[in-house]
DNA sequence: AAACTCAAGGTAACCGGTTACCTTGAGTTT
DNA sequence: AAACTCAAGGTAACCGGTTACCTTGAGTTT
C-alpha cells in the first residue's frame, strides 16, 4: 500500500504538502505541486488510511446504532434510513445489537468509546423497569467521554432525541374506535410502560372526553410479541361483558388478538374491530388487513441522523424534535355491531 | 483519557511493560509490577484507544456486512447470528447496506479498504445479470487488499461461502406436490436466474423423474416482489388449463400468489396449492399459513461468522460450506382435488 | 571462577497520517 | 530603498499504541 511518503518522496515535495493537496486544506499550493501530487497518488493507487487518519484527527467518521433488535422492521426501517444519511455525509455505521440486553448494550458501549466512535443513534434496550437505570448509565458513560448521542424510542433529559407523538396516537385511534360506535375497548399495553404511559394516558382521555367510564377489566398488558397478544386477547374476550373493539400498543400484539378472534370464531371487523400500534407489511399482508397507528419510520430515522450530524458538525445544543403518528386506516375495524 | 504513558509514568516503568502487561504478552513480567500497572489503570480509569492499536498492530477488529437490504427477515436474521459470533470473538461488525445497487456496493468496498478491516461478509448484490460483473471486480478489489471474504447467497470460485442446496429444495417442494396428486405445477422463477437456475433445475428434475412433461407455459418468472407474484400468479392461473398448485421461488411473491388466488375466488389449498421459498414470520402468520422451503438461516449465519473466524486466525483454505434445507408443511398445500 | 541462562525490564523505531509554526523570496506599499 | 505582505512550501512534534532487539544482574552449570 502506498502511503503520503511514497507520494512526497516521488514529487520532491513534504508530506506537509501531500496532505494539504490531498485534504483540500486551504492552505495555498501552486497548481503544479498539486497535479503532480494528484497524479502521483493515481500512479501508486494510493488508497488514505482511515485509521491513521483517525489517531491524528481525532474523528473516526464512525457512528454506532445501538438497538434492540435487527429482527423487526421497527428498528430495520430507521436503521436504513439512518444509513442512507449518513453515509451521504461520509460515515459509516456500527451495527450494534444488543438483544435486549443491557449487559451487552453496557459492552457495546465500553466498546464504542474505546473505538472512539463520533456519534451514537441510540435506542435504549427497556425490558424490565429497572433497565432504566442501566440505560442512564450508559448515556451518562457516554456522555462523559465526548460522544454524541440522539435517542429515539424512550425520553431522557439532556441529550437530543427524535419523539414520536404517542399520546396523540392512541388517542387518535381511541377517538376512532368511538366515532364507529364502540363503547367497550379494550387496551393491551406493554408490560414496562406504567399506568402513566403515554399510550395509555392516550387511550383513557379519548374514552373520558366522551364521558365513557374507564373500566380496568378493559385494561391489560403483554410483553409485546404474538403470544401474549394471543393471550390476552383471549382474557379480554372470555368475559361476561367482552369488548367490542381492542386496541394493542403494537403490532404483534394485535395480531395475537386477531388469532384470539379467530379462534374464538369472532369475525374481524364484523363482530370485533382491532388496532395496532406500529406499521409494518405484516399489518398490510395480514387477514383481514390491520388498522394501525404508524410511526413515520423513515422520517424518524432520517432526524434521527440529521439531529446527529448537526451535533457533528458543532451544533451543541440539545434539541427534541416531535414527529406525528398517522392512523392508517384498513380491514380490521368497523362500526360495532 | 488516561494513555499507556500516563501508566508508565505513575509506576516508573516504560511504555513496553505497560502494553506488554496489559496485553497478556507472555514477556515474563514480575507480578508486583503487573499489579502496580492494573491498579494504576484502574486508577486511572485507562481504556485503550483501539485507534492506535489498530494502526500500530494492522487489526482493526472490525468486519463488514456487506449486504443488498436490512429490510428483510432473511438478511436480517442472518446478519443477527453472525453478530452473535463475531462479537464473541472480539470483533464489531459495520453495517454496509448496499440497496441493491452495485455502484454503492462498490463505493463501500473502497471505504472499507480505507478502513482497512480484517474481513467482509459479502452477499452480492445482482439485480441484473451484468452485475455479476461488478460483483466480481469488488471481489478481486478486496482480495488485492488481504481482505478476508466470505460470500452467501451466490457462487463465486475462489472465496469462502456458505451455500445453501436450493437445488435440493425445489427439487423436493416440487416433490411434495406431486406426491399430492398434482400433475400441473407452476413455477415461478426469479428474473435474474437464468434457465440453469439452481431451483428451475430442481423443479425440472422432479417432474421429469415423474414422467411428467416439461410445459413452458407453466414456466414464468418474477422480480421477487409481492406485487409480481400477484400478477404472475394471475397470469398462470388465467389460462385454459391452469396449474392445481404453485411453486414461487421466494416468500413474497408466494404470498402474492395467494392474494392472487383470492382474486380468483380459488380457495387455498382446496382449489390451489402453494409453496413458497424461504421462511419468515410472515409465511407463519400470513392467512392460510404457507408451506415453505426453509434455508437453516440461523446456521448459515454462525456458519459465515464462523469460516471469517477461521480465516482471520491464519488458516488460508478456501472452503465452501453447503446447507440443507428443509419443507416446512403448513396449510396452503393439499392433495390436487 | 568462568560461562551460561533467563527473568525482568528498557530503548527507540514504527504504524500513516495532521498541523502549528517557521522559512523563503517575489511582489507591493510607503 | 526599507518595510510589508503573502503565496508556497518545509520541519518536526504529535496522535497512542506495539514490538524487535538490547541490557542487566541474579542464579545455575561445569
């Protein structure tokens, strides 16, 4: 491999003056030292070596993406969108999974600041409740050592981050269910989110608005996958007084309740109406299709990157920036029968 | 940040102990000194600067996961277990998704030379027959530069890869239909296979075994999506003597079929019968669940990580890993009516 | 006692760049 | 003509590690 010494000895010049032609730097440099530079460096094939670059700069032009899963669509959707903006912008990404874990999300994050990565996307990995404290931790780590941060997913002081309206989602969708005539919905919440979560302070103020008494037997909540969609819907509808419409925080969930409909031989949307939180083509492709709440993906991780870059580029203020879900309205909702 | 010259300095020791302790070098070092040195980096707070030791050692630790698409199960879960191994082993993986363009493809295989890592975990990109091309120059352009390779998802001679027996499977999908009853079979192959392809090949053998004719109007092809195999499903399915079953040599355009086969008011698998290739939770959940063939993903993920570990700890051979896969029966195949 | 061995550590070049500060000399200002 | 300016380039320290080769002296071998 070629290197700035091999150019400079060959054009009789210091590898000052390589660097300078080669960076763009402004420092003035006649144009035949630099055509000679530039056509030495062709000559050789001369490649920059990035990690040098890096141990003498200071900046790797790396960022990592620190998310819970791979396997989702969720994450899949903003990571390339991220991607795509930030590899326009010359950065590479890390892609680091941590599986829920916040022990391998604190790896990673010993890991990234050992590798002096610029910037992290970061969407903190909350299983049990207490993982908020570990999740701090790692801001405040990374924080500590200069690194950039924008999060998305949860919200924390200090540090910027991409918000989805969530409230505004579930009431939406709440508000919706009511105007079809429903009165008994049902709600599936997460299991981590509290009884001040967003998603259900959402839900309970549509039903309030409307003077409908809140009714707890209505309110239950899973651990977010297929099963405990199943299993809840299940609960919810073997009941004196079941729910004509049910509304889960997401969108495995809600199809676990239209297999609960399905084996309880309830038709969707005739004799049920079901909404899910999050979109994906699972939602499209399912039978009957399901209405949702969806999250702009690609515009969430679009900001998410560009929030980033800012920062990257000097910027230091801290900034949220609140995007809007929309209700995408398909089969799996009617007016109650 | 503390630096291996600020540990030498508190113990009165050089810089080579230093490294040499924390590196576990087999140096003979005094055990009072190695403890001076670990609590004087506790102390301290020391983290190497993998920078540096990239540059002084020419490892980075780092690996590339150069792939056409994040926004899909099978890379996805492919890219998942190899991150499982590699992580394991010390390396961190960078996330290259080339969308399917080979001009990005081979915009990243020059950055990440610059960047000098250790190895890639390539699956090309080929939208057109000419890509193969390109994807053969990239593959060269790494092996110039001492990269470590190993390719899934094509054939190339020369690299490491793990290869999966689609030949095997569409061979045995198709199989499975005959052994069903059905006589007339449509396939629907991929646009850049060309007739040799590994599954259309598959197919032929079985029915020809079978001594059933070869009709090439049951033959077609698609570009992989949903809305090909609607429309391909169409057209097969709009003939005078139309198929009792298809085989579509992927997920999305088998479940296109099915949304064709409703348009057609054909019940499946009663009236029809399909059979898709490749899993994903979408062919589970997907109304009537569909009879897929399945590539061991999980495996072939850890199986990449694994060969790219072997080269990367010195040993040189090339070496091609094939997997089976397996027909995962579910409810959109039955006996021909 | 001379020769040898080896534990324990040090020296300094090297990996491949960047950049603050310095030098030189031609052209311009006063 | 002295003082100044600025284009064009060079010097050398620095980023934070690694490692081949060298030194020293205590213990062992003959």
């Amino acid at each position: 491999m070629a290197t700035i010494y091999d150019i400079a000895k060959m054009c009789n010049v210091s590898t000052a003056t390589v660097s300078r032609v080669l960076n763009g730097s402004d420092h003035p440099i006649h144009p035949d030292t630099r055509d000679k530079i530039l056509d030495a460096a062709k000559k050789l094939n001369y490649r920059p070596n990035t990690i040098a670059k890096s141990l003498a700069s200071g900046k790797t032009h790396t960022i990592a993406l620190l998310i819970p899963t791979i396997v989702n669509d969720y994450y899949t959707q903003i990571a390339e969108a991220m991607e795509d903006e930030l590899s326009q912008a010359g950065y590479i990404a890390y892609l680091c999974n941590t599986k829920r874990s916040v022990l391998k999300e604190a790896e990673y994050v010993e890991n990234l600041i050992t590798r002096q990565v610029d910037g992290v996307i970061f969407s903190p990995t909350r299983v049990k409740p207490e993982d908020n404290i570990k999740n701090l931790e790692n801001i405040e780590e990374l924080k500590k050592n200069k690194i950039n941060i924008v999060a998305f997913g949860s919200r924390f002081e200090g540090i910027s981050q991409v918000a989805v309206d969530t409230y505004k989602g579930a009431y939406n969708a709440t508000r919706y269910l009511i105007e079809l005539g429903h009165r008994r919905i049902g709600f599936i919440d997460g299991l981590t989110a509290g009884t001040r979560g967003n998603r259900r302070r959402g839900y309970i103020d549509a039903l309030k608005e409307e003077g409908i008494s809140i009714d707890d037997n209505l309110i239950t909540g899973g651990n977010l996958d297929l099963d405990s969609g199943y299993t809840k819907g299940m609960e919810l509808l073997n009941t004196e007084n079941p729910p004509t419409a049910i509304f889960a925080v997401n969108n495995l969930m809600a199809i676990g309740v239209l297999k609960a409909a399905r084996a309880m031989d309830l038709h969707v949307p005739r004799e049920l109406s079901v909404i899910g939180f999050d979109d994906s083509i699972l939602s499209e492709l399912i039978e009957p299709s399901l209405t949702v709440v969806r999250q702009p993906i690609e515009e969430m991780g679009a900001t998410a990157a560009k929030l980033l870059l800012e920062q990257l580029n000097g910027k230091e203020d801290v900034k949220t920036v609140t995007l809007q879900p929309t209700l995408i309205k398909r089969d799996s909702c009617a007016c109650v029968y």
